[in-house]
C-alpha cells in the first residue's frame, strides 16, 4: 500500500505541475483537474516504461556525452515523453517541440522545488 500511495502522491503532484504549466506557458493545453490526473498518469507510466530507455540510447548514441550532460539529456527525453503523451491522450495538447521542450524545463523546476518542500515536511 505505501508503494502505491507513493506513485498516487506523486501522479496528483504531478497533475498540478501541468496544470501550472498549462497556465504558465501558451501552447500547452489541459482542460481541468481531472484531466490532469489523467495526463499525469499516461505520463508517469511512459517515463517509467520507456524513459530510461530513451536516456540510456541518447547516451550512448552521443558517444558517452549524453551521460556526461545527464541534466540536458534528461531534458530532451521529458521533451520527446510529453510530445508521446499528447499523441496518446486528447487530455494534452502541446503545441509545438520547442513548446514540449519549455515545458520539460518549467516542468523541472517546479518538480524540484515540490519535491524540496515535500522533503520539508517529512
């Protein structure tokens, strides 16, 4: 139970970074609350499915540099998951790649700092 009431924390944590998001920056659409839950759950599954998998093959397709540059690297595989979920889901729309790849930094800034003040709490 701790391990899903984890994943569940994380999702609507998640839904509320792409709410802001979508508030924040034009070209990125979520219609509602709910809608974000769902987005944030198609995401977070993509991200565990097949993320590290992207990393590791931006790795080493770079020659070892994408390793090197983890913090850019993971940047361009949030920027290619994001544009995956938008295709998967009709909850997200985001208009553009260079779109996806601004809100893949909005969406790691944020995400550090709810995780800092949720590591505050505990």
């Amino acid at each position: 139970l701790g391990v899903l009431m984890s994943i569940l924390v994380q999702w609507l944590i998640l839904a509320v970074i792409f709410l802001a998001t979508a508030a924040v920056l034009p070209g990125v659409k979520v219609k509602d609350f709910k809608a974000a839950v769902v987005v944030a759950a198609v995401y977070g599954t993509l991200n565990w499915a097949v993320g590290w998998l992207l990393f590791g093959l931006i790795g080493i397709g770079t020659l070892g540099l994408g390793f090197l540059f983890g913090f850019v690297t993971q940047l361009v595989v949030a920027t290619i998951l994001l544009k995956l979920t938008d295709s998967l889901t009709t909850r997200l729309k985001i208009d553009s790649m260079g779109t996806a790849f601004i809100a893949a930094l909005l969406m790691a800034v944020l995400g550090t700092a709810a995780n800092a003040g949720l590591k505050a709490l505990t």
